[in-house]
C-alpha cells in the first residue's frame, strides 16, 4: 500500500504527516536530547548512516522554511567526512551562496565500549550561518 511509506506523529500538538526519509529527518530534529537529558536546539543537524541528500535536505529545509540564521552540522568517527560533504553541498550547490561556514570546531570524546576498554573518538561542529 501506498501509505506505508507515511508517517504520523504529534508536534506540538499538531498531526504531522510526514513521507519516506524526510520524516526521519523531522523526528531527529524534534527529539534529539543530549546526554544531560535536555532537549537539543532544532538548528542542529546530527550526521550519521542515512542517505547522503537526507541531511542536505535537512540543512536546507533550516534556513528556508524555519529561517534559522544560523545551523550546526554535527558527526563523529567516520561519519565527518560526510559532514564536510553537507555542509558544502548545502552552502554552495542548493542555497547558492547564501550562506557560509561561520565556525569548524574539532574535538574528540573518549567513552567504554562494550568490551570495558576506553574509546577515543573525533568529532566535528560545522556551523553554516546566513550571509548578511
């Protein structure tokens, strides 16, 4: 069936229906927490396994129907690569230069694995900004 593909939720009290990959992208936004348990700004875009053009998607659905001045491009491990990737994509192919990297800031997070053994990982905050 068609509507298969659909999905429904609650947004501040409002039925969303969403379709495929973009409502993945939606919920990510609505209901990302950070690991204090606080709900996470909606101008971040957190960077992982889906389709490359989900997060494009994303980044550009920020500044042109919410009008965020402002969106942080998050990833970790091996996925910063393809952070770099939306960030420029986004800013140079589908908003046409009318926005800009603003701040890069790299750092590293060191967490146990599921052995007990100490982990470090790289991560990466692309914040693309609004030309004015």
């Amino acid at each position: 069936m068609v509507f298969d593909k659909f999905k429904r939720f609650k947004y501040n009290n409002i039925n969303v229906l969403t379709f495929g990959g973009f409502s993945d992208y939606l919920m990510s936004t609505i209901t990302e927490f950070n690991d204090r348990g606080t709900k996470m700004l909606d101008n971040n875009i957190f960077i992982g396994g889906k389709p490359f053009m989900n997060y494009v998607t994303g980044v550009v659905m920020q500044f042109t129907t919410k009008n965020a001045d402002d969106v942080i491009i998050k990833a970790r491990g091996k996925f910063i690569s393809r952070a770099v990737d939306v960030a420029e994509v986004s800013a140079k192919r589908f908003l046409d230069n009318s926005v800009s990297v603003r701040d890069i800031r790299i750092d590293s997070e060191g967490f146990k694995n599921n052995e007990g053994r100490d982990i470090r990982v790289s991560t990466i905050e692309i914040t693309l900004s609004k030309n004015r």
